[in-house]
C-alpha cells in the first residue's frame, strides 16, 4: 500500500535528519543567530524544492527572512542559431550573470544566504556560493548528499555545495528524491521538499533560542486568520526601526 509506504519512509527520514544533523543545524543556527544580532539579513535562494514560499512571510516566521533569486532573459531568437554555449563560455556566462545579480542584491558583508539545492551541483548554485563567500556573506549548504555523490558537479572548479560552503546540512534524501516505487512507472514522493521546511525550520528555532540568550527578541509573524493585522503592523514596523 502506498500510503503506508509513504508514512514510513517520511517516519525515517525525519528521525534520519534529528540524528544524524543536530550538529550541522546547530551550527547553522549560530550562524544565523550571530548574523541577525549584529544587524545582518538572512536570505533564502532555492532552486524550486518549496522552500521559497515556505520560509518567507510565513506565519510563526521571523520578518527579516527574505528571498534571493536572479533570472537574466534575452530576446533574441534567431531559429536556424539554435547551438549551444560551448561549457567553457555558459560556465563563464553564468559567473558573471552572478556576479550582477548580488552586486544589485541587497546582500552584504555579513549577512547569511542559506543555498537550497538538492543535487548541490549546479553552476549557478556553486558559483553564488563562492562568490557570496568572496564577499564576507554567510553560506549555509542544504542538500542530499547521496544525491551529490551520485552526479558530478557542473560548476568548473568540480566542486559541490558541501565544498563550498561554510556549513552545510545533508537532507537525507537518496537518489533521485522520489521514494515510492509504482508499478510499472517511476518512483513518487519526494523528500526534498519537506526535508528542506524541516530542517529550515530547526534552524530558525535555534537561532531564535540563541538570540533570546542575548536578550535580543526579533520580530516574528502571526497569522492573519487571528486578526492580527495591527499587530502585524506594528511587528514590521518594529523590524524597520531595529533590523531583527
């Protein structure tokens, strides 16, 4: 039975994730929570695994988590030129695009961008990370690392996400994400998206322990639905005034 099935492997992989990355996600807290009390920001980039619209503006989380993506869009499709970039160039094509896209970010020295990937060996994902670190920007690595060691890295340097970061977190997926065999068809379920809000969410209990130990209390959402919008107001307006 399916969903059985599904239970039972979600049942492990959380258990797998409590056990196995308390340290790493302690470690990413105190980083998260060392950046915040000095005034610095705390950014998500995701590569489409449901962290973006889970961790930012999310009710139950802190106002000043913000999101951080970039898209470069060229029209100029001329139909018989449909050859591709030779790697050497894409590669460096892709360094650049980066490199604009965190000068017009609002990304500083400091600051913490935590890197959600779950293969952890795109160009564009390695490339943000080392530049983010060039800069002095915090970086936490979010990924399968089975999943890593089972593709080579597309980046140059041949590098992933675990080498390339200041902390990184293994989501304890396995390969190719989906779980459930179906009969005669591919496997279903996922686990990177759920694995991400989980460890997501570990961290930002961490660190917003580790901020109360400093006296420091930052602003946190609240549901709409209990008619909270003064003082969501006020919770906004009161991380404006102070950065937390």
């Amino acid at each position: 039975m399916y969903l059985a099935q599904y239970f039972k492997v979600m049942e492990g992989l959380l258990a797998k994730i409590q056990h196995t990355q308390q340290e790493a996600i302690q470690k990413a807290g105190e980083i998260v929570a060392e950046s915040l009390a000095e005034k610095g920001g705390w950014f998500i980039m995701d590569t489409g695994h449901m962290l973006m619209t889970e961790a930012v503006r999310r009710a139950g989380g802190m106002v000043g988590i913000t999101p951080f993506s970039y898209e470069l869009t060229v029209n100029a499709d001329l139909q018989h030129r449909n050859e591709e970039l030779p790697p050497g160039k894409a590669a460096a094509l892709e360094s650049q695009t980066v490199h604009l896209a965190l000068e017009k970010s609002k990304l500083r020295k400091g600051d913490v961008l935590l890197i959600n990937s779950n293969s952890g060996r795109s160009a564009n994902v390695i490339a943000v990370a080392l530049q983010a670190q060039e800069r002095g920007i915090h970086t936490i690595g979010l990924a399968s690392k089975l999943q890593m060691d089972h593709c080579e890295s597309q980046h140059p340097s041949k590098r992933k996400l675990d080498q390339v970061t200041e902390c990184f977190i293994d989501n304890c997926g396995g390969v190719g994400d989906a779980v459930i065999p179906v009969k005669d068809n591919e496997k279903m379920c996922p686990l990177s998206g759920i694995s991400a809000s989980y460890i997501f969410w570990a961290v930002h209990a961490h660190a917003v322990f580790l901020l109360e130990e400093k006296e420091i209390k930052p602003t946190i959402y609240r549901s709409v639905h209990t008619g909270s919008e003064a003082f969501m107001a006020e919770q906004e307006a009161s991380y404006r005034e102070r950065g937390i």
